[in-house]
C-alpha cells in the first residue's frame, strides 16, 4: 500500500479479516520467539546472554522486512509488464554487486579454521577459495546451489506476480512454522527438547496458531482470484455480445442499403 501511495504499484482494498490473519501470525511468531527464549532460560547466564538473544530476534525482524521489500519491489517489476525471467536477472546484477563488498571483509575464523587457513582472520571469498583447493565437490556443490536458488527465485516471483507479495511473504513463513510443527510431532528431529511448562504449551499454541491464520488466508486468496477470474470471464462475455449485437445491426443496415438502392 506504501508504494501505491507513491505511484508504483496497483492499489487494492484494505481487507479487515485478510489485516486480522496477518497480525495474528506475526503475534503468533512473536508469542514463539518469546516461550522459546525464555523456556530455555535465557538470561539465566547474565544480562549480556539475554541482551544477545534480543538483539537476534531483532536482526530476524529485519530480515523479514528486507524480504518484504524485496518482494514488493518484485511486485513493481511485475506491473512495469517484465516477465519472471526479466525480474530475476535484473535483481540479481544488484544484489551481487551490493553483497560483494561483505564477502571481502576480513573477521575473526572461530574453531580449526585459523590451523586450516593460516591466518586468524579471513574473508568469506578467501575461506570459499581455500575449499575450491581442499574440497573440490564442496565447490561444486557450491556453484550448483546457484542454480537452485535462480530456479526458486523464479518459483517466488512467479507467486508474487500471480497473488501478492503480501501473500508469498506470508506463505515463506508458513514453510517455516510447518517445519517447527513437524519437529513438535517428530520428537527424533529435535535438536533441543521443548521447555517445561507453560512454555512448550505456549510453543505449541503458536505455531498452530500460526498455521491456522496462514491457511485461512490462502483460502482467502485463492477465492479472491476465483471471483476475480469469473468477473473477468462476464465481461468477455458480455463483450462478445454486444459485438454480436454490433455485428448483427450493421448488417441489416447494409441490406436496407441494398434494398434501398434496388
């Protein structure tokens, strides 16, 4: 909605319920963040350990938001008439050219990578060179996640051109909390046990939760669409019509012309 107040994007009705599904997921996914960091007894080794686990869930938030604008501005690419493909290489010739700098700055190696690389600090472009030489199939593996990321990019903004990028913002944090439940279902995949009560039931509350608003939301979608698309196929329909209409009168009017002129 921001940026159709500005002029660069279709402006479309503010849906209370659609409003209602959002909020509820984003609490739901705050509730979660909450029963896990204090279940797990953050804070239990000082202020700086709590302080820590705050500030991730802040960078998270900001991670979100990025995402988010990533995808609206996808979404603009889309109303500017540019296909899938379009959008996915222009976008990626920036976001090489912003994250590269990031890549060439040296920190602190933690573990046996200093012994491995020789220094204490390195790069991530000199640790991705020093695995080209120790590990050749790790490289290629490397190079070929390229790939898959270009072919999901594609996947993501196709979604975004076909709903919105609210909806395919809300459907990646859907894959998230359907991967959470299956580790509440599948005790085997957990790294950590939940926490005691009332925090895994607190877990549990959100991320069904959160499940619940999202799939409510994509019916709500997927409606939306089928109406949108029956409105449209009216209006074919009448056009056609009253072609047939004009059509139909022009033709007469050529044999009264003709009968006319006999």
């Amino acid at each position: 909605q921001g940026l159709a107040m500005v002029g660069l994007y279709t402006s479309k009705p503010c849906v209370v319920v659609e409003i209602c599904l959002m909020v509820a997921g984003v609490f739901c996914a705050c509730a979660f963040t909450w029963a896990k960091i204090a279940g797990s007894g953050a804070g239990h080794n000082g202020h700086s350990d709590y302080g820590k686990q705050v500030m991730g869930c802040i960078v998270c938030l900001l991670s979100l938001l990025c995402g988010s604008v990533n995808l609206a501005l996808a979404g603009v690419l889309g109303e500017m008439k540019l296909n899938v493909y379009d959008t996915v290489a222009y976008m990626s010739v920036p976001a090489f050219v912003f994250l590269l700098p990031f890549c060439l700055v040296k920190k602190p190696v933690p573990g046996e990578w200093p012994q491995v690389l020789g220094m204490d600090t390195a790069s991530d472009f000199d640790i991705m060179m020093m695995t080209r030489q120790i590990a050749p199939s790790t490289f290629e593996l490397f190079i070929l996640s390229g790939f898959f990321s270009f072919a999901y990019n594609i996947i993501q903004f196709k979604i975004v051109h076909e709903l919105s990028p609210s909806a395919t913002a809300f459907g990646g944090n859907f894959n998230k909390a359907a991967l959470v439940f299956l580790t509440l279902l599948l005790p085997f995949l957990q790294v950590h046990s939940l926490p005691p009560a009332p925090w895994n039931i607190i877990i549990w509350a959100a991320v069904l939760g959160n499940v619940a608003a999202f799939s409510y939301y994509s019916y709500l979608q997927i409606l939306a669409k089928q109406a949108k698309a029956a409105e449209e196929a009216a209006k074919s329909e009448d056009k056609a019509e009253n072609d047939k209409s004009q059509a139909m009168l022009l033709n007469e009017d050529n044999k009264d012309e003709a009968a006319l002129g006999a």
